[in-house]
C-alpha cells in the first residue's frame, strides 16, 4: 500500500485516533487486497509525523524519506 496518509486535527493528537485509525486502514487493507507492506513519505528534518511512524515500527533511510512497515508487526505493536 502507498500513501494512505492520515491527518488528525491537532486538538484531538495523543489521544491514540491516529494508532486506531492505522490499525483499521491496515487491517481492511489486508484483509481486503492482501497488503503486507505499506510506504509512504516525509521529511526527514521534522520530528512529526516520522517520529510517530518509527514508534509504530515504521521506519526510514537516507534523505528522501520513504517509510514502510509489515502490517502484521505494525498491527502487532
């Protein structure tokens, strides 16, 4: 899976929509088409969102950032 951003208005962050709303994106899209591995992108000089990714099992290399994660051990974590 590719780019399935998910944006949480800022008052409602650290309350964990954003995990729930992860785990049902990745669990439909497994379920669904079979998905095992999800990517997407963003800078790597900014601590938000790429820390939260890392946190989730997410993870980067080099500049240009383009972060992937086993939905298996994502949904696990």
């Amino acid at each position: 899976m590719f780019d399935g951003e998910i944006f949480v208005d800022p008052k409602y962050q650290k309350q964990e929509i954003g995990v729930q709303l992860i785990i049902t994106l990745f669990t439909k899209a497994i379920k669904k088409y079979k998905v095992t591995i999800f990517e997407t992108s963003t800078f790597s000089n900014i601590k938000f969102p790429l820390n939260w990714y890392n946190s989730i099992e997410i993870k980067s290399n080099r500049e240009l950032v383009f972060i992937l994660g086993d939905l298996k051990k994502v949904l696990k974590k």
